[in-house]
C-alpha cells in the first residue's frame, strides 16, 4: 500500500528570475497537488570587502533589498498569480546558511532549488549553494537544472 505524502510547507530559495522561475513552476505544481503553501525566499549577501574607494553600505543594503523585494514581487505577480498560498522572505547572509536556517524556522516539508550545475573548476572556485542545503537541510530537497528534461510541465 503506497505511504501518502505530506507536503505542507515548500522553500524555494530565488537568486535570479531566469533560473529560479523553473523551480518556482514545480513548487508550484507540487503545492496544487498537496494543497501546501509556498515559501519564496531571496538571500541578500552583501559583500563588505571594500576596496580603495568609499562604500556606503547602509545604501547599498537598502538597494539590494529594494531590488530583491521587486524581484519576489514580481513572481508572485507573474508567476504564482494566486494559484496557491505564497510568502515571501528575505535574509542578509550566505544564501546556503540562510536557506538552511529559513528551512529550519519554519518547518518546510520539501526545498526545491533550481542549479546552475557549474561543474569542474568553476564549482572549485564558486562553491556550490545547491550542495550545502542538500547537506545540511532539515528535509528533502529536489534540485532543477535549467536545461534539463521535465516532469513538470506549464
């Protein structure tokens, strides 16, 4: 006899439009399927290595969140358009920790994250987001590929 599956609570973390907007439709499909609300979570890292010149940070915090707020703002408008319960959050730090740490506050049942799937020595130097919060997230999490084949489908 099949186990029934509880999904009530999905995170899909956004660091772009192009590459999240994937992840987005499946969390979507998924959270019509199980009747769960979405989570749509944009982490801001500002990098305050400062060079020669003066940065005020207060702004360019501000800018970040400004942007990233319009950014969640128009997912929700464009492409959640009130099929399912979304919500919408934004964390300053390293977008793996806040991922993980968002995961954890609020109990989410499924991440699904969208990869670039950098391979080689553009993983080596760039780190991969993606494979932290598979490592140390407190649920499942389902990874989507820009370019690869679909099940999900819209």
């Amino acid at each position: 006899m099949p186990v029934p599956l509880r999904l009530k609570k999905i995170l899909v973390p956004i660091e772009d439009a192009e590459c999240s907007r994937k992840a987005l439709r499946y969390a979507i499909a998924f959270a019509k399927q199980f009747h769960a609300s979405i989570t749509l979570l944009n982490a801001l890292k500002i990098d305050y290595a400062g060079g020669e010149a003066p940065i005020d940070y207060a702004r360019l915090e501000s800018d970040l969140r400004a942007s990233g707020k319009k950014l969640l703002e128009d997912l929700v408008a464009n492409d959640v358009r009130g099929q399912v319960p979304c919500t919408v959050t934004m964390e300053i730090g390293a977008a793996a920790a806040s991922i993980v740490d968002v995961a954890k506050n609020i109990e989410t049942d499924l991440i699904i994250i969208s990869t670039h799937g950098r391979t080689g020595f553009s993983h080596f130097l760039l780190g991969s987001t993606t494979e932290h919060v598979i490592r140390h997230a407190p649920c499942p999490v389902l990874t989507v590929r820009k370019h690869e084949h679909d099940f999900v489908t819209g």
